[in-house]
C-alpha cells in the first residue's frame, strides 16, 4: 500500500505505522522515543520511582530530562520540581531482577533530539551497569505496556555441585539437591516480605531443624507441571502478591502462557570460555512467555512449581492450585536475583523463537 507524503516512517516494530501528523497539534505534535534498555537488577532498588531509593525510573527520567520542551521545562521550574522527563515501561521489574531487553519510552515536543543524543545521555548516568540497547523515533500511538503482545522472562535456578542431572523422561528417579526457595510459612502468602522469600536451606543445618521437607526434585517434573499451563488462559491470583484487591478477581488476574518450559544447562566459567580451570556450574532454566504476569507472579510460580516437584505432585497440580481462595497455599516468592526480563514482543509470538523447545 503506497504511503501517504505527509507520513514519516520512523519504526519497523511489527503492527505499527506513523500517524499523519501535518497540520495537527496536541499530542499528534509530539515525538516519541522507544528505548530498549539493559540493565543488572542487583544494582538497582528496582524499576518504580520511589523517594530516596536508586530506582531505575529515577535515573532514566533525569537523564532525558534535557530533552524537555521549554514550555513544560517552565512549568516544573515554577512549581520547584526537578527537570525530567516522562518516561513509561513495558513492565516494572523487582528490586533485584536484571533486564537484558527492557522497553520504555518517552516524548518531547522539541523536534531536535536526535536518538543518539538520547542514548548517550542514559548510557553516562550508571555505566557498567544500565545501558541502552537502541533507542529509536516511533509513532505516537506506541506505548511500551498496552501496545505488548507479550513478555518473556528466564529464571535460572543454581544446583548443587555434584549431582549429576538428566533432563529426559527416562530418568524422572533422578533427583537433584537444591537450596530451598521458600519455607513454610503461617497465614497467607502475600504477607511474606521480601527477605521471607529469600530463605534457603542450609546444607550445614542440623536435620532435626529440616524437618521432613523434601530436599530434591526432577527437572523433568517441573518441565512436566509447566507444560500443563501451555496454551490456556487462566487465573493467576494466588500466584499472586501485593495486588489490589480491585485486581485479586475476575479477569485482572488472568494470563495466557504460551510457553512455559524447564531444562538443565550448565553456566560457563570464565575459566572455561578461555579454555582453562574446571566447568562452570549445573542450573536450571524456566522460560515463561505470557500476554502479560501479575505482581511477582514469575518468582512466586517458580517457587510453587519446584516445591511440587519435589513432592512429586500430579502433572495438574499448579492447576488444582488455582482454584484455591487463598494464596497460602502458594510458596512464597523465590529470590530476585535469578530472574530475568528478556525481552517484550510487539508482533505475534512465535514458537520458534523459544530457548528451551
């Protein structure tokens, strides 16, 4: 289809064109920057803007802050408040969770800005530690969040050293020692903190202290448990944490996986890539692609889906789960730090383009 002259095409996201803007005013005057950003969770008090805390959206939002028109640049001098922009994600990760392809974006009214000049500008604010992958000049309509069609995360969970792995069905008895993500707790889940949600097993605790919690799972199992929530749209809530009640029923809380897969890998030692010293360690990888997931959905599901495993649960039970009316009977969240956000998807998803078939 021949394009209209007055069209200026400036994104090749799938599923989006430039609106005419000749002759209009308002928002249509305006230009909007999509930033693709990266970023190392551990780093950071996490994405949300928050008053005294080292947030990602404070940093990103002071630095594009030169980039505001003069008109609003006076607006905010009259009224004390510090010069930054406006800035939108496509997802508010964690305190702790590490991104490789975050989106966000922001608009200006100034037609000047070049994307160079905008990446320059958050590439000098935490070097080594937040940088932008590409930052590009798209349409107006585009927003980092509503416009998503999906998102994928990878949770890389570490074994213990020496135990061999095998990830077929022919070895569902072979079990592998792991460091427990959860303990059981009193009461509901979602009064679980932060540090709750941290807790592991010590390999040096005395037994009597363990209890009888199981202490191994197969990887297969957990492959087998996710598999089951391939493909249906479902309700998530008691997955669930820190939600508004508003969201805690009906269709807020539902999300469509349209993959979701466990395997064994193995991460490489800088000694190895060079060739020298001994492998790096054995872990397992969960991939979860979905429409959209709720507050801390991701770590709370991983958390759920090992401890079923390890009970040597029925390949339904994450499903028989969520009919549950409270969301104790969840485990709580498993740590930040082995989560990653690893891209946003604004085309259809593809199944060929999964990391763990």
């Amino acid at each position: 289809m021949p394009r209209r002259p007055d069209t200026q095409i400036q994104d090749e996201t799938p599923g989006y064109v430039d609106v005419p803007s000749k002759g209009r005013g308002g928002r249509w005057a305006r230009v909007t920057y999509k930033i693709i950003l990266s970023y190392h969770g551990a780093s950071f008090d996490g994405w949300q803007k928050q008053p005294g805390l080292n947030t990602i959206q404070s940093l990103v939002e002071k630095s594009v802050g030169i980039f505001v028109d003069e008109q609003k640049a006076q607006r905010l001098k009259q009224k004390s408040l510090p010069l930054e922009g406006c800035v939108v994600v496509a997802g508010r990760t964690d305190k702790g969770v590490t991104a490789l392809n975050q989106v966000c974006s922001f608009y200006t009214w100034r037609k000047d800005v070049k994307t160079q000049d905008v990446e320059n500008a958050i590439n000098n604010t935490a070097p080594g530690k937040l940088r932008v992958v590409s930052a590009s000049e798209v349409s107006r309509d585009f927003h980092p969040n509503f416009s998503a069609k999906w998102r994928r995360y990878l949770y890389i969970f570490p074994l213990n050293d020496g135990e061999e792995q095998h990830n077929n069905s022919e070895s569902n008895n072979e079990n592998s020692k792991y460091r427990q993500c959860c303990e059981d707790v009193n009461g509901c889940a979602e009064d679980v903190g932060e540090e709750k949600g941290r807790c592991l097993i010590d390999a040096n605790m005395d037994e009597s202290k363990k209890g009888n919690k199981p202490t191994s799972f197969s990887i297969e199992k957990v492959n087998q448990l996710l598999l089951q929530l391939e493909g249906k749209s479902l309700s998530y809530k008691v997955f669930a944490r820190d939600t508004k009640a508003s969201r805690s029923t009906g269709p807020p809380t539902e999300c469509f996986l349209y993959h979701a897969r466990a395997t064994q890998a193995r991460i490489p030692s800088k000694e190895e890539v060079n060739g020298e010293g001994e492998k790096g360690p054995k872990v397992m990888c969960i991939e979860l692609v979905g429409n959209r997931f709720l507050r801390k959905m991701v770590r709370v599901l991983v958390a759920t889906t090992i401890r079923e495993a390890a009970a040597g649960a029925e390949d339904d039970a994450l499903l028989k789960l969520m009919e549950a009316t409270c969301r104790r009977v969840t485990a709580p969240p498993a740590p930040p730090d082995g989560l990653c956000l690893v891209d946003v998807g604004y085309a259809e998803f593809n199944q060929e383009n999964c990391l763990i078939k």
